[in-house]
C-alpha cells in the first residue's frame, strides 16, 4: 500500500520523507503532525492527531445541570464564554426556559466580543508570526514603515517614523539581549517569509499594539459577567442586574454609568479593527496572494451552525444574524439546512480514534454518544506504546473522534461561516468579501486558502465588531421602554424539572461551530457531549477512508526546508485550532521546541 | 513627596480540573476567603488563561503568582522562587494547559515596558495530576496555609498587610466562580462506576511525566543558557 485514493478527493501517497511536528507550538493544547513529502517537498500525505485524551463529559456526568456552564468554561483558556453559553442553551433547551430580551442581547454583546477578543489574538499573537519576520523588522527603514502605514491604513494615527524608530530600537534591544520572548523559536531565515521589512516592522508594531489594546476588548465580558478572568452566566438568562440610576460600586447592577462605558469600548473595538487589523490582512495578503495553499475542505464541505439571534429564543436559520447551513461535494449553489437533533446528520465515528464502540463501523448521534478510552497502536506504528516516532494512520491513531455531516468531513470557523453566508448572498458577507478580494485583485477562489481562511477572520472580527453595536442600541432601547429583566428564574428549581428530558445548544464559537448534547436524568447530568470545533477540523480519517480538514489542508503543500515546516504551522494555525477541549490535555508541556523530525 | 504604595497582583493558575494542578486557583481563592488586603491589591483566578492575563501583570509593580510546579522534588513539597528565576522556571517543565506559558505572557509584558519589579512563585509539586474531575490530593491541600503565611510574609516585607476576616467568607463570594468553588468541586463529583477518571496509557505506565532529576541543577542549566541569567 502507498497511494489511497480518499472518498473526498484526495491521493494519499505516504512513500518519501515522513515528517513529524510534536507539539504543534502556539496553540491551545496539545496536538502533532506527520507529512510525507516526495522528492519535491510536496505534502502528499497527512497525518493529525490530538495526543491527549479528553474527559470533559465524564466529569460533568452526575452534576446539576445548572452548574455545567462553570465547569465547561474551564476546558481552556480562550473559548471560556462560548463553551458556558452552549451549555446555558443546551440546559435551557432541554427544560424548555425562555429567556428574556435583555438577556439576549447582552449575551450576544458578550458572544460578539470574545469573537473579535478571540479573532484579534489569534492574528497577532498566535498566528502573525506565521506571515511575519520580526528579525527582518530590524533591517527596516522607519520612514519607509511610516509610507506604508500611511498608505495602507491611513486613519491609524500612530504612523510617524519616530514611532516606528522607538519601535524597532525597543525590539532590537529585545533581540540584542538575547531574549527573543514570543519570538523565539522561529524559522527566521527561511525563504518562506516574504514580507519586505517595513511591512514587518509595520506588523510587530500592531502586534504590540493589539496587545495593549485587546484589554479592553474583555472589560465588556467583565462588566456583563460581573468576575475577572472568568464571567458568570446563568440558566435562563444573564446574572446582572439592571438599575440604570443605582450607584457604582463592587457587585452593583448594570447602570448607565457602565453601559456608557460599553458604548466607548465598543467604538474603539470598530476603529482599532478597520484601521489596523483589516488594514494589515490587505497589507500582508498583497505579499502573499500567490501563496494560496491551504484550502483544504473549504471550498468543498463547510458547515455553519449558526449564531446570534436577533429576537429571544428563536434559534431558527432566519432569525441567526451568523449564517447556518452545510455545502457539501463544492456545490456551492446549494446550501443544506442542518438539524442537531436529527441522528442522522451529526455523526461521530471512533474506527481511527482511540475510543471504543460496540459497533465501530457506525457513527453515534451525540444524544447517544459514548466516551470510552482505548489507547491502541496500529501494527505499523514506529517506537512504544510511551514513545511514538511515527503514528500508523491505517488504525486508531487520534484522541480526536471523527464528527461527520450525513457522512462528510466539514470544515468550521470563520471561513466555513463566510463561503456559507457568501453561497447565500448575505448582502454584508458578500460586500466585505468582494471588496477584499477586489482590493488583492484576485478571483473568488482564492477566499478557499490559509490567507483566506485569515482573511475570513478579520472580516468576521470587522462585522462582529458592528452586530455588537447594534446589540448595544437594542438594549438601551428596550430599558428605556421599561423592561430591565435579565432572568427567567420561573424553571430554576428542579423540582419542576420532568424527570427525563434532552437538549441541544449550540453557538459559533470563534474557531467555529460549537454543540453540546444534554441528557437530564433525575435532575442530574445523565450524557452531556460537546462536538467542539477542532474536532471537526482536527478529525482523523473515518471508516469510509475520509480525511479531516487539518488534513486535507495541508495537502499538496510545497515546503520550502522539510525540517522547518513554516508552511505546516501557517495553515494548522490559520484554523485557530483549540485541541485543549477537543481532547485532553495532560502531561509535560512548557515552552519546549517543537521537535521536528524528518525521516 | 511620599511615593505610591505598590500596587500588587496576587495571581492563582491551573486548570481545577485536574486534580492538583488547580493548586493555585485553590490558593488565591483561600487567601481572597480568609483575609483582606488594602487598595491597590488585586487577587484573581487566573485559570488557564494565557495571554488575556498581561494587562494584570503590566499593572503590578509586585507580582504573586500560586501554582502547581514541576519542581521535580517529592510530590507535595511548597517551594518559593523569586525574582529572575521566576519565568525562567515557569518557562521549562511547566504543566499547564495555557496556549502560552506563563513566561511568554511575562515576556511581553516587558515587551510593552511595564514588568513587575518583584516576584515570588509560591509553587507546590503535585501529587496527582491524571484524575479527571479530581481535587487536589492531601499533601497538596496541606500547603494551602503555608502557601498563604508565605504570601502574607512576603508581601508584609513591603508593608502591605493582609488582615484576618473576622469569619470567612461565604461561598457565594468567591473570586472564582461558585459553582466550581472547593466543597462544591468535591461534594458533586460522580462515583468511579459513573466517570472513568484515568487516562492516557502513555501517562500511566513507566513513561509517565516526571520532573528533572535535581530541581537545582535544571535551574542552574537554565540561566547559564539564556540570556537574562548569564
């Protein structure tokens, strides 16, 4: 065996160099990759697996159900309000809680503003340095780096050369100390950077200044939330109170006071977003356009749950300002409704996963699904059970299950979201990618890409930015018109619980499409399953032979040097991957280098 | 002109949810329970979050941080580490699910000019980290007080006093959140039967996670390796 033809269109040929990244570094979590490249340093073969196992649902099992928000947002460090959401709104559905207008749009408010917090970092502080040089910033002329700041981004008022010169000597005394921080371990030589160096030195400015700026992004979640670093929530609606006229003070309600102080944060959010992020996409895409690898599953199957409803507890396609729906097979004429609680759409399988099930060869509707270690090495796998040098992928070879759509790998996130809002014609979608592809000057499939995938992100940053500002008037509205509920606390003793019930919340969690499965039994978490979104896209092949969208994504790549995988990193990071929730983590991690082994 | 007091982060990390790596969530929420402190002291539940924390730390001018450490001394032991060596450490054998260490968040803190101008890790090694929806372990709960009385010392040698409540505070108080809080934490956990608890093979069997051999020499290798130590 050395070629396989897959069912979703790829030739799988693992002849030729293996090459092995473990960990993945600057991600949440733990996760590794193995590629075959041919005498050309072409991908042609890929291999991704979670390496830890996940025990997110065993220990939620037995709990109260109304406690599941605290422990899920605990999973990681960076979908924290996502996860607590799906799970307020997988309780809710179940016991079938409504929740109130206000409560609505603040938890929107909150949703919006972890996207484009989430959205932010990523690009500049766990993604930038895929695209970004920040040793060639030293070799850059400031005044040449303030023509370009100029040019690209001319409402940003920080663009004197002085500024970039204080800049640069700040970082040169950085790297002259020999404390390179978060820039160390990089591939700082290789050819596959192709900044010039003011766009480099251009982009590390931002990168600090997102830096700074990304605090006040949060303070909204902690006005709302009422707690640093981890905001509360509740099952029928929003912990705080609103008294517009009460005082301020520790654990006082909502009043106008704070709410004046959203409104700011939010204005500068849409400013620092379209003067400076959308900017340096365009600035950094223009060097890059003719590196389109990495498009994967998105522009064949991509799968949008859907978020941010308009009205209250209405969580039908039409009412969800973020598009929903499945493309499948690259028709994208054709967008599919997608229904959670049909057992025959989401799917998860296990045959390369180490899990077990009764019957492997089929898949489990969440509501059904089971969590059963089964940590098992196929009879090609090279090392030991404690020390693996190179995976066999023809048997269980993932901590990651394997979700499937009636039976396609699908990528989620922003970029699924965009090509499913863009198929449908969401009129602000449609305008934002159509300037932005007007302003690199190429066609609409270079959106199905690693730049595009980046390139979705900032956008969708750019429209959250706006949804919240229009989430911010409805509340001032409906307060004003004299409704200050927040809560609905009518269910929220389990006495008036039915004995047995299920439910389903879902969210579109930064890095895409998010569910929770909820079992009450007894007033007690019976099943509780999360298919998380790097699950989806971290998937490893499925009984039919499928492979995932990390996987497919690196496909045909070239490589410029085996032993530095610059290019395996940009795409795997252009997915914003989260393997902490998507399996679990446990085990060394630290800041050790990412061994790369090329054999 | 009499100089500002010092403003102070008092900073508990890990993930609860792991048996003792939650160690430093459990500390900071102790510390907030029992005492209080003057303005300008900051105690937070920093949780697994990673960069989203430098804000906090570019505004202290004394940092504390609690945590599970891979000292690779015997599970249990408290050990204090100040100053420079600090994210040194914190940058090796660090166990944590952060998508960045801790010392890639202290680094660019000093990237956007501001970094603490004294630290202390109060770190405890743990007993057991590979118990899903487990507490911490017995020797690991025991350092709670010392680690707080080495807190409450170190900050006292700046003048900042932490002072006794006069009853603790209830749970509903928590810094961190209520549902998680220790007592609930423990209390609500499913039996065995119910939720497998252990994991990965490769954890479980020789080749399991262990720290360095000798704890000083790992400490001494570090700083003549790079570049603020030497």
């Amino acid at each position: 065996m050395s070629v396989i033809q897959t069912p979703n269109g790829y030739s799988l040929d693992n002849r030729g160099q293996r090459v092995v990244v473990d960990p993945v570094t600057r991600i949440e979590g733990h996760m590794r990759c193995e590629v075959n490249v041919d005498a050309d340093n072409i991908i042609r073969n890929a291999v991704s697996t979670g390496t830890m196992w996940r025990g997110l649902e065993v220990i939620l099992k037995g709990r109260d159900p109304r406690d599941a928000w605290a422990f899920v947002q605990r999973i990681c460090g960076v979908c924290t309000g996502t996860h607590a959401l799906t799970s307020v709104r997988a309780v809710e559905d179940a016991l079938k809680i409504s929740i109130p207008d206000n409560a609505n749009s603040i938890r929107n408010i909150m949703q919006l503003s972890l996207q484009i917090h989430d959205h932010l970092v990523h690009f500049y502080h766990l993604h930038a340095l895929d695209w970004v040089n920040p040793v060639n910033a030293l070799k850059a002329d400031p005044k040449a780096t303030s023509a370009l700041q100029i040019a690209t981004g001319p409402n940003h008022p920080k663009s004197s050369p002085g500024y970039f010169r204080d800049v640069q000597n700040r970082l040169k005394k950085f790297v002259e100390s020999g404390q390179l921080g978060p820039f160390k371990n990089g591939y700082w030589t290789n050819p596959a950077y192709l900044l010039p160096p003011e766009a480099d030195l251009m982009a590390v400015t931002h990168y600090l200044e997102a830096l700074d700026f990304q605090k006040e992004i949060m303070t909204t979640r902690t006005i709302f939330g009422g707690k640093d670093t981890h905001p509360n929530w509740l099952v029928g609606g929003v912990p705080c109170a609103i008294n517009m006229d009460g005082e301020l003070a520790a654990g006082a309600p909502i009043n106008m006071e704070r709410l004046n102080y959203v409104a700011g944060v939010i204005d500068r959010t849409i400013d620092f977003v379209e003067n400076v992020y959308i900017p340096d996409i365009i600035a950094i895409g223009s060097f890059y356009k003719g590196w389109l690898y990495g498009g994967g599953l998105s522009g064949k199957s991509v799968l949008a749950y859907g978020d941010i409803p308009d009205r209250a507890n209405d969580y039908s396609p039409k009412n969800l300002m973020m598009p929903s729906g499945a493309i499948i097979n690259g028709n994208l004429k054709e967008v599919l409704p997608v229904d959670l609680r049909d057992p025959d759409q989401v799917q998860e399988f296990v045959p390369h996963s180490w899990y077990s099930y009764p019957d492997e060869k089929k898949g489990l509707h969440p509501w059904d699904g089971i969590t059963e270690p089964n940590y098992k090495l196929g009879a090609k796998t090279i090392g030991t059970s404690t020390n693996i040098q190179q995976l066999d992928e023809s048997a269980k070879y993932s901590w990651i299950k394997a979700p499937r759509w009636r039976g396609h790998a699908m990528e989620v996130g922003p970029l699924a979201r965009y090509v499913v809002g863009y198929a449908q014609g969401h009129p602000e979608i449609k305008d934002q990618v159509d300037k932005t592809l007007a302003a690199l000057g190429v066609p609409l499939e270079a959106l199905f890409s690693t730049l595009g995938r980046t390139a979705a992100r900032a956008l969708e940053a750019q429209w959250s930015a706006h949804k919240q500002k229009y989430f911010f008037k409805k509340l001032i509205a409906n307060i004003k018109a004299g409704d200050s509920s927040t809560a609905n606390t009518e269910k929220f003793d389990p006495r008036t619980w039915p004995k047995e019930v299920k439910g389903v919340g879902f969210t579109e969690a930064p890095r895409g499409a998010l569910a929770h499965w909820i079992r009450i039994k007894d007033t007690r978490i019976d099943n509780y399953q999360c298919v998380v979104p790097t699950t989806w896209n971290g998937s490893p092949r499925d009984n039919e032979g499928n492979i995932g969208a990390f996987e497919a994504s690196l496909m045909n790549t070239k490589v410029e040097r085996a032993e530095e995988p610059v290019e395996i990193l940009r795409t795997i990071h252009s997915f914003d991957p989260c393997l902490a929730c998507s399996t679990h983590v446990m085990g060394p991690d630290g800041e050790e280098l990412a061994v790369v082994k090329v054999r | 002109m009499p100089e500002a007091p010092p403003r102070v982060l008092i900073l508990g990390i890990g993930n609860v949810m792991w048996a003792d790596e939650g160690f430093g969530v459990r500390a900071v929420e102790e510390l907030h329970r029992h005492f209080e402190f003057p303005d300008g002291v900051r105690l937070l539940d920093g949780g697994t979050q990673g960069i989203y924390l430098v804000q906090y730390i570019r505004e202290a001018d004394i940092l504390v941080v609690f945590d599970a450490v891979d000292y690779g001394l015997p599970p249990g032991t408290l050990k204090l580490v100040e100053g420079d060596e600090v994210p040194k450490f914190l940058g090796v054998k660090k166990i944590s699910l952060h998508q960045t260490g801790f010392q890639e968040v202290l680094a660019m803190a000093e990237m956007l000019g501001d970094y603490p101008r004294h630290l202390l890790l109060i770190g405890v090694q743990p007993v057991e980290l590979d118990d899903y929806g487990g507490s911490l372990r017995p020797q690991v709960k025991a350092q709670i007080a010392p680690a707080l009385a080495a807190a409450l010392q170190f900050l006292d040698g700046f003048g900042i006093r932490g002072q006794s409540r006069a009853a603790p505070l209830p749970v509903e108080a928590t810094i961190s959140t209520s549902e998680t809080t220790m007592g609930h934490y423990e209390d609500g956990r499913p039996d065995e039967e119910v939720a497998l608890r252990i994991g990965d093979a490769r954890l479980l069997t020789d080749g399991r996670w262990s720290g360095p051999g000798d704890f000083e020499a790992e400490i001494e290798r570090i700083l003549a390796t790079s570049g603020r130590g030497a």
